[in-house]
C-alpha cells in the first residue's frame, strides 16, 4: 500500500497507509467516538472544515448504503482511522467503504496509532493537519499544517446551506432485516399538520424526517433567510438547525432569530442553540477538543435524569457570569429580552450548557441530536415536547 502522513500544526507528524481518493487535504482534525455510522458522520454538514479521526478500531465492515446519508454529498475534509474493513457485511450495503470515499473524493489514512492521536488532540486540542498521499517532506507538510485558517470567525455556514427554500416530506425509514427491506415510519394523520420552517444551517436529513413522522408540514429555507421573509411564510414554530463552524461567523442568522424571538416557537438544535444563545445576549466559546461521537452523557437539571446523546460542536454556550466556567451540574436562570430563561442540561462530562428553556416565552435549545443518527434515541421525545409547545400556541 502507498505510504501516507498526517501532519498537525504543533509539528507532530504520524505515518500510516493510503486510503480512500489520492491526494491531499486540510482541516480542523477531530476525534469522534461513535462505533458505527461513518457514513452519516461523514454526510453530516457540520463537519464541513473538519478532518474526522474515528476512535474505533475498525471502521467500514458494514459498508455503505445510500439511505443513511445526512445530506446530498461529503462534507468532511478528510478522515482517519485505525483500519478500513476489506470486506462488508450487511444486507442493506450496496457499496465498500474505500469505494465511497473514492467517489466522493475523500482523501483518508489509516494505519496509524489512533488512540496516541486521540490522546494527543486530547491533551493539545484540535488543531489544524494535512493527510498527504503525495508527499513525504515533514517540513513542507508542517509548514502546510500551519498556515491552514482557524474555523474561529468564519462563516462555513453559507457553504453549506441551500440555494434556495424548499418543501421536505420523506419520513423516516424503519430497518426490517428478517425479511430483507425497509419501510417508512407512518405518519399520524389524525392531527392537524402544524407548519414548520427550518432555517438551514447545515441541517442533517434525518431531523427534517422526524419532524415529518409527528406530521409536521416542513419548508427549508436558506441561512440568509430574513425574518420578515420567514413571518410572510406564517409559520406555527421555527427550527434553527445544526450547522458547522462558529457561531460568531453567523452575524446575519443572529440578527434574523433576535427579530423572531416571542414571535413563534422556536427550537435551536446544535449550531442553533449556539446562534439561539447569542440572540439572547449570552457567549460562545470554543472547546479544547470538543465534544463528537454517540455517547455523551447529559443531565436534565430539572430531573436529574441522564441522557446518552449524539454529539457534534467545537463550540458551547455560556452564562453572562463569570462563575459559569462550565463545571457544575446545577440549573440556573438568567434574564433576556423575552424574559427569564432557564438553563436546562448540562454535560456530565464537562459541564457544558446543553439545553435551554424559555420561562416566560415558548423556546428550547438543545446542543446534542435528538434525531440521533447515528446515536441513542433517549433525546427523541424533545421533538415531541416541540410539537406540544407549538400546539399550547395554536
């Protein structure tokens, strides 16, 4: 196999084998913690500017099918992994691991120590690398590493969203392997279809299919969208979605969800609870390493029940006090410009703000994946409690 290396800004330098498309890349490398769903991490807009290192061991061995994908192409900038399966194994797959990441031009490595690799960005922070199939020269691959552009400040958000609005109806899929198809999740046609409108950040497909399964009319509409274009579509609640990148390099979608704030309820999910969060006067700021992969434990304050959760952000919310450096598990209140808001979850791990909710005003903002793919289901019923508020509006 062709020799490869991955190169980190700090000067570290790793060796392994070629996978995937000949060439070269560079981005942001993060470590992700999930077992399975490779191919929705790799759909998965917010990982646009990102090279993805997979902690599990071996990665491929079910192969690739065309229904698990998160948005119309890849979007991460490269990928890195301990081993690539040689072979599949799976009913549904229709297509190998390396052969996609052929087609869709991903260049990978693999073969190199992954866990001293987790435990260096652990410990370092991610930062920016080149994987490089063509060429061997540390320095210049160093040098290259150096001069890649933070993710601090831009704007990854317009690379990803759509071109224009669009209407969005394909329900979810339910996985029959006993006799070898799949079928879709029925819609519950008894109740009045509410209307939704759900700001494109980098949205994942699988959101918009669940909101469709509680029988929700779903339009899509571009990040750049104004407020006064989404109140003319008269919708009954708004969905900020999940989507790469700062936050702060959104000004235009902060200013958009400030003006729609008390109008319609709104639910911030990932990249929208972080834009949420700075509409209402609170921070942002960037994790060391972050927090990706499919089993990140979250406290409900108000329960104190605990929630595995799918996750994906290098960024998280903070309280406008400075005892709030992200270390306690206690539920807290601040004020805003539609009243009293309350901070609902928090990371077991870190401590990181989670979940908000409107007190006095009908919102809630969450930093994980309820719709989970891939990932555990325990958050799902946050669409539900969506669907209620939207309702309690009518």
């Amino acid at each position: 196999m062709k020799p490869a290396v991955l190169a980190l800004a700090d000067g570290t330098i790793f060796r392994g084998r070629a996978l995937g498309f000949e060439g070269e890349t560079l981005g942001e490398v993060v470590f992700n913690t999930a077992m399975t769903g490779y191919q929705e991490i790799l759909t998965d807009p917010s990982y646009k500017g990102q090279i993805v290192l997979m902690t599990s061991t071996q990665i491929g061995n079910y192969g690739v099918t065309p229904e698990d994908n998160e948005s119309h192409r890849v979007w991460a900038e490269g990928f890195i992994v301990r081993e690539a399966a040689s072979c599949r194994s799976n009913w549904r797959s229709r297509q190998s691991f390396e052969e996609y990441l052929i087609e869709h031009r991903i260049v990978a490595i693999q073969g190199i120590d992954t866990r001293a690799l987790t435990c260096h960005v652990r410990d370092h922070g991610s930062q920016m690398g080149v994987i490089s199939h063509l060429s061997s020269d540390d320095d210049a691959l160093r040098q290259k590493a150096k001069a890649v552009p933070s993710l601090i400040g831009r704007d990854l958000v317009r690379e990803v969203t759509c071109s224009e609005a669009y209407e969005w109806t394909e329900r979810s899929i339910v996985m029959d392997s006993p006799r070898g198809k799949s079928s879709i999740v029925p819609q519950d046609i008894a109740q009045t279809p509410l209307k939704l409108v759900v700001m494109d950040f980098g949205v994942k497909q699988n959101i918009l299919r669940s909101l469709v399964d509680l029988g929700c009319q779903v339009r899509v509409v571009p990040a750049s969208t104004t407020a006064e274009e989404i109140r003319r579509l008269h919708p009954d609640g708004i969905v900020l979605s999940n989507g790469p990148g700062d936050p702060e390099g959104v000004p235009y979608a902060i200013e958009t969800v400030k003006q729609l704030l008390g109008w319609k309820p709104l639910l911030g999910i990932c990249l929208g609870h972080q834009v949420l969060g700075l509409s209402l006067g609170l921070h942002t700021h960037k994790l060391t390493f972050g927090h990706h992969g499919a089993n990140h434990p979250v406290m409900d304050l108000r329960t104190r029940k605990i929630e595995i959760t799918s996750q994906n952000h290098n960024f998280a919310v903070g309280l406008p006090h400075k005892e709030d450096g992200c270390t306690t598990l206690k539920s807290q209140q601040f004020d805003s410009a539609v009243g009293r808001m309350e901070i609902t979850h928090r990371s077991v791990n870190d401590g990181c703000c989670e979940g908000m909710a409107g007190i006095e005003s009908p919102i809630l903002s969450i930093q994980y994946h309820p719709e989970a793919s891939p990932g555990p289901h325990d958050s799902s019923y946050v669409f539900g409690q969506f669907l209620e508020m939207m309702k309690g509006r009518g």
